[in-house]
C-alpha cells in the first residue's frame, strides 16, 4: 500500500468562495499556474493533506453524504489520478 | 491563457509573487497576490489612485508596483515598495489592480484602514531614502 503525500509548496487559498492551489517556494519555479477546486475536492485535498489513505477518504465521503462506496471510490481514484497527473501529490511506497 | 484572458474570464488573477522590489510588504515566492481587473474607458480609468498596487505590462514583462502619482486618470508613475526607480506608464498598460494578499493563511485586504495607512507610511519612507539618497550622492559628487 502507498501513502499518498501532497508536494511542499503547493498551498491552498480561498479566494472569492472558489478553492486555489497555487505553489510557492521552490515549487513555484517550476509549477506555474494554479488548481481550482470545488467543495469535494477541496475536502478530498485536505484529506490527503492529512495523510489519509484513500479508502480512509472514501469512507469518509460516504459516511458525510450518504452515498454508495463504489461512487466514492470511483470519484476519489478520479480526483487523486488527477492530481498525480498534476504532479501536485507524490506517492510513497511506504517502504 | 494570457493574464488578461484569466482576469476576464474569472474575474481574478493570483499569482505568488516574483521579485524583490514589493519588500517588505511582498515576499518573492512566499506571498500570494490577487488581482483584479479594471474598468477602463477610452484608455482613461477614474478608479485608480494613489498608493494602489497595479500589475501592469511593459516591453521587459509584468511588473506589480505601486502608483506613487497619477494625473488625468491617465498618466501613472509606479515605483516598488523597495525600490528608487520610477516607471512612467500609461492607463492602457495596466491589467489589473491588487485587491490583497496572502500571508501564510491570512488574507489582507487592501480596503483595510490599516493597509491604506501602511501604503502611506511605505511611500513616505521611500521617498525620503530616495531624497536622502540622491543628496549623499551629490554631496560625494561635489567633493
């Protein structure tokens, strides 16, 4: 099992009711631009933030809004492709 | 997407900051701006004033500074907090004004009375340094 871990230097800022990741630091040399996010994703965000697995963050999806395990799992494996895609969240084999 | 194309489009722009020239009240890399456009009309834009933070677009690229003096609502001079250069630049030039920034987590916004207080003071200081500056040199100069 990984551990999926955000990269130091993205930050996110709420700006005008919209969630903004933007990258500062070092990062920010490299990564120009910024993620926006809606409410889930945000919360998915400040999950793997926490350092929750992903079934720990599906479990949680389901148990606040009530919907099916195989929807939150879907939905979350999107999100968190997304992000590796991004180069935004790193994993770590947790060897 | 160009800047001006994110400013319409979201009707935000935000940026961490590059360069050393907005110290101390910007740090390079660590503080986040948000821009927003203007409203501009033949080139002339009654909302701009002094002390504002305005990002704007010259030949060198975007800079963020500061309006130390505007006339006819058309005529700007910016400088950076942390700077003694002037940039003499026209209302069409400019993209959008800053409405605040973060630090760490915390927003400031411009509309503050402690922010406009501290754009005083900043300017006022530069303005001296620069004058202090300027003398010192002539003085050596002279000798």
């Amino acid at each position: 099992m990984f551990v999926m871990r955000i990269k130091q230097g993205f930050e996110i800022k709420k700006v005008f009711e919209q969630y903004i990741v933007v990258a500062t630091g070092e990062l920010s040399k490299s990564f120009h631009g910024i993620i926006k996010l809606n409410r889930t994703g945000y919360e998915i965000w400040s999950m793997i933030d926490k350092g929750l697995s992903k079934e720990q963050i599906t479990r949680h999806l389901v148990d606040k809004y009530s919907i099916k395990f195989d929807k939150a799992s879907s939905d979350v494996e999107i999100i968190v492709q997304q992000m590796v895609e991004a180069n935004v969240i790193e994993k770590d084999n947790g060897d | 997407m160009e800047i001006r194309d994110l400013l319409s489009k979201d009707g935000y722009y935000i940026s961490p900051v590059v360069g050393r020239s907005m110290l101390p009240m910007l740090r390079p890399r660590r503080d986040v701006v948000v821009i927003q456009p203007i409203d501009t009309h033949n080139g002339i834009n009654s909302h701009l004033k002094r002390y504002d933070v305005i990002l704007f677009e010259t030949s060198k690229g975007y800079i963020l500074h500061r309006i130390i003096d505007i006339k006819d609502n058309i005529y700007i001079t910016t400088r950076g907090d942390n700077s003694h250069l002037v940039e003499k630049i026209t209302t069409n030039q400019v993209i959008g004004l800053m409405s605040g920034f973060f630090r760490k987590n915390t927003f400031v916004k411009t509309s503050t009375m402690f922010y406009r207080l501290y754009s005083r003071i900043i300017v006022s200081l530069n303005l001296i340094i620069t004058y202090k500056t300027k003398w010192c040199n002539h003085s050596h100069n002279s000798e």
